[in-house]
C-alpha cells in the first residue's frame, strides 16, 4: 500500500509540474502578445510608446 501511495504521489507531483511549466509558457506568450498588440495600437495612433510607461 505504501508503494502504491508514493508512486500516486510521485505522479501526481509530476503532472502538477508539468501543468505549472504549462502555465509560465502560456503567460509567457500572452505577455509578449500583450506587448506586441500594444505597440501595433501605438503605431497606429502614432502614440510614442517610450515615454509611456506601462506596466
């Protein structure tokens, strides 16, 4: 039993790790789409983003 429960808390540790490394590139990517987006809009509003501080 007790080989059971640390191979089920093994695996489960691993998935929760997987799907956090899943998450950090999803929020990577977003972020930089984000950016992208952002600097696009103000290119077309010929507004000068560096002067600008966005957080």
């Amino acid at each position: 039993m007790t080989e059971n429960t640390q191979h089920g808390v093994a695996r489960r540790n691993h998935l929760l790790e997987a799907a956090q490394e899943e998450m950090v590139k999803f929020e990577r990517k977003e972020n930089e789409f984000r950016k992208k987006d952002r600097e696009e809009r103000a290119a077309e509003l010929h507004l000068p983003l560096g002067e600008i501080k966005v957080h």
